[in-house]
C-alpha cells in the first residue's frame, strides 16, 4: 500500500535555492524566510502535516516565535528544523517535540554555539534569489576547521581567524574581509594566500549542508505526529493570534488587524459594532470571573440556533460560512462556546430581573440608537386603533392556535424568531408564551382593523371619487 504523500511546508531563503530543495522534497510546499506569526497562519490556513523552518528574518522584522512553534506542536503539526533560524529555534523548543536535524543544530543543542549571529546573513531579495551578501559564522568556521584538518593553518591560526570572523559585525562578515583583517593583524601572507587557494576550492557551506540533510531526512523518514500539551494562551500570545495572524483573501495575505482597522475607517456603522464587542468582552470577564461554561447541551443549541439564524441548513453551509469567516473548525468550535456563555450569562440576568424583565435595557439601547420614538409612536397608535375598535376585546376571546399568530405575524413584520417560542419569550422581555399570544392577537387586531379601514376608504373613493375633496 502506498504511503499518502505528507503535506509539507518548507520556509527557505538564502541557505538554499529552492530548486535544489525541490530535486530532494519535491511535493513541499516552499514559503519566504519566516518572520514573526508566519508559522501561526500558515497551521490556521492549511493546518500541514509538518513544517520545515530552515531560514528566517533576523533584523527587516520581528523573528519566529518559540510559542508558534509550541502551537503547531499542539495542534498536531510537527516541526522540523535545520541550518539557520530553523537550528536556532529547534534548539530552544525541541525539549517539547521539534526535531532539529544537523551540525548548527546540534552545536546550538549541546551549547557549542549560542549566539543568534552565528548564522545570521544579509541576503538580497526575493528577485534575486536571496543571495548571500555576507558569510555565516557557522560556515566560516566549518571552513577553517577544514583547513586546520588539512593542514593548511595550525591550531594558533585557526583560533585566531576565528576570532577575528567573529569579532565582525555579522552584515561585514565575509572571506574577503577576513583576509583583510588577518593582513591587519600581522599573518604570514604566504598562509593568507595559502588559505585563500583552499577555501575557493574546499570551503564549507555547513548551513547548505544541513538544510540538504533535514529534506532528505523528511523524504527518506516521513513524518512523525507530534505529542504536545498545550500552550499557555498567554496575553501576547493572543496579541499574536488575533492581531498579527494572517488570513488569505483572494491570493493576498493580510493580517488580522488590518481587517479591523480598515473597518474601523471605513464600515458604516462601525462604532455600535465595535461597542457591541466590548460589552460582549467584558460579559466574558464577568463569566471567567463566575466560573460560568456552558455545557453540552447548551452547545449544542446554540450551534443549531447559530445555522438557523443564518439560513446554514447543510453541513456544506456552515464550512462555506466558516472559511468566508477564516475560521478553522477548532476556532469556529471555540466561537459557538463564546455565544453559548455569554447567553448563560444573559439568561443569568434575565432571571435576576424576572419582575421587571428587561424593559428598561431595551427601551435605553432604543434611545442610543434613536428609534425610540417612531417605537413609542407606533405602540400609541396601536393602543388607540384597539381602545377605538375593539373596546371590549378580551384575551380569551380569541382561540387561534399559537403557531398560526406566529406564521401570520412573521409574514407581516421583519420578525422571525429561530428558537422555540418559551425561549424567545423569556430572552425578549416577555413572562412566556402566553404573553406573547397576547400580544399577537392585539397585533393580529390592529392589522385587520387597519385594512379594514383602507379597504372602507378604497371603496368610498371608487363609489365617490369627488367625495375625498370636500364637496
């Protein structure tokens, strides 16, 4: 039986020209030196079976988070790592799971090598193929141990070029100037020369090296399933899912918080919006604080309550929705668990003010958003249409089933609850059903009434249509 092909995602840059890697890993997906959040959105986007991080941005912008790499770890994606950033980062999480691969890696491991700048280069960009501008450490110091080895230096000479190599500032670092500084310094210049005949021939490019050996490593091993607890969702982490977590919407990455602060700028209506998400934050520190989860149950209703609302019948539906949303399924999963809480904890509410119910909250939201009056209007006008025509009227007087006064009345307003009548009349300020049948009859009255009326008036018009004027 044929082993499935592993879905791979390869972050690589100036260590080694993608073609190269493709000729060992060819079914990789290859992705840009790795920056800050770049692991995080790649597992949201498209959740691989494993990550290769090889190289990353060290100073153009913030580097790779050691908790990205904990997260893919939990979320079962394994990490692998090798060369560069990938060593580095390896290194310091691999007592949690991610498998380094190669002698920079191990150096990092055993505390041979501890500083970033080790392997740190300047490289050109994207177009020109993230060449190399300056030597990396590891690599420089690979290459004089080679000629230590071959007997072209001596131990003294060795220890002090690679002194002088890493006495640079990492973007100086290169053989040329390493030559200069061992002229400076007082070297034979037979042995420079001598050096320098070595080193265009047989010098190491150990981080080449490496990054060849973890592809092969992932072509000839496969891929293991990593076993991870979970991270700690600390405040900046979630700064960084939140905000600086990257979507894909239409071939363009985009992070999260430039989709809010382009609403922000641009969304009418944005300010009732972004205040309806504050009040609905601090309902779920009021929760936390309460010790409030909803269970099982109430999960569930609120998943199907969630579908109902928007018209999601098929399970085809709610996916569409979610990845319109960029959502994943856990995340989507954590979204219906926020919405199930916080109405545990408005129902919470509603039962504190079970007498008064929640008049006084609607009637001041429908003062703030300034509808309060055309509603007060309207409520009067119905009063004085019924006091008028029905002045006798009696609740029991009308034996309409329930559910027919909901039909009628949904068809005749925007109103259409998505949750069974005893529910909806207790979230809405209404003692239960029977309140509301009430309430559907006098509406059902006044909209009789009221076409009765036009329907009079129509008729006088056509019988008499001078009749309207005033003669």
């Amino acid at each position: 039986m044929t082993r499935p092909v592993p879905y791979i995602v390869v972050f690589l840059g100036p260590t080694l020209p993608v073609a190269d890697a493709r000729a060992i890993l060819p079914h990789a997906a290859y992705l840009p030196p790795a920056a800050q959040s770049d692991l995080l959105s790649v597992v949201e986007q498209s959740r691989p079976d494993a990550i290769a991080l090889i190289d990353g941005v060290f100073t153009q912008a913030l580097s790779v988070w050691h908790k990205e790499i904990l997260y893919a770890l939990e979320r079962g994606v394994a990490v692998y790592g090798a060369s560069s950033m990938g060593a580095l980062r390896i290194a310091e999480t691999a007592a949690f799971g991610a498998v380094g691969v190669g002698r920079i890696y191990e150096g990092y491991a055993g505390g041979a090598l501890t500083d970033d700048d080790e392997v740190a280069v300047v490289h050109a960009t994207t177009d020109w193929g993230y060449r190399c501008l300056s030597e990396a450490m590891v690599n420089i110091r690979a290459s004089l141990a080679a000629a230590r080895d071959a007997g072209v230096i001596d131990p003294e000479a060795h220890d002090r070029l690679v002194g002088l190599a890493k006495a640079r500032f990492y973007p100086k670092r290169s053989y040329p100037q390493l030559f200069e500084d061992a002229a400076r310094a007082g070297f034979d210049p037979g042995l420079i020369d001598a050096l320098g005949a070595f080193l265009a021939t047989s010098a190491v490019d150990q981080k080449r090296e490496d990054a060849l050996a973890l592809l092969a490593h992932l072509r000839d091993q496969g891929v293991t399933a990593p076993t991870a607890g979970p991270v700690t969702r600390s405040h900046v982490f979630q700064s960084l899912y939140h905000r600086d977590r990257r979507v894909e919407r239409g071939r363009v990455q985009v992070p999260l918080s430039d989709i809010s602060s382009h609403a922000a700028l641009h969304l009418e209506g944005f300010g009732q919006i972004n205040e309806h998400a504050l009040h609905a934050a601090l309902v779920d520190v009021l929760a936390e604080f309460l010790h409030v989860e909803a269970d099982p149950e109430a999960l569930a209703a609120e998943r199907k309550r969630f579908c109902a609302e928007r018209r999601l019948h098929a399970g085809e539906d709610l996916v569409r929705w979610r990845t319109d949303n960029d959502l994943s399924e856990e995340a989507l999963d954590e979204f219906i668990a926020r919405q199930a809480r916080r109405r545990c904890m408005r129902d919470w509410y509603i039962s504190r003010k079970h007498l008064e119910r929640t008049t006084q909250e609607v009637l001041d939201e429908l003062r703030l958003d300034g509808r309060y009056p055309a509603a007060a209007d309207a409520a009067a006008a119905q009063q004085d249409l019924l006091a008028a025509s029905q002045p006798y009227f009696e609740f029991t007087g009308d034996d309409t089933p329930l559910r027919d006064l909901i039909r009628d009345h949904a068809r005749a307003t925007p109103w259409h609850p998505t949750t069974a009548i005893d529910v909806w009349a207790f979230e809405n300020g209404f003692k239960g059903p029977a309140d509301v049948r009430y309430e559907l009859i006098r509406a059902k009255l006044a909209r009789e009434d009221t076409a009765s009326a036009l329907s009079a008036l129509a008729g006088a018009a056509g019988a008499d249509p001078g009749g309207l004027d005033g003669r």
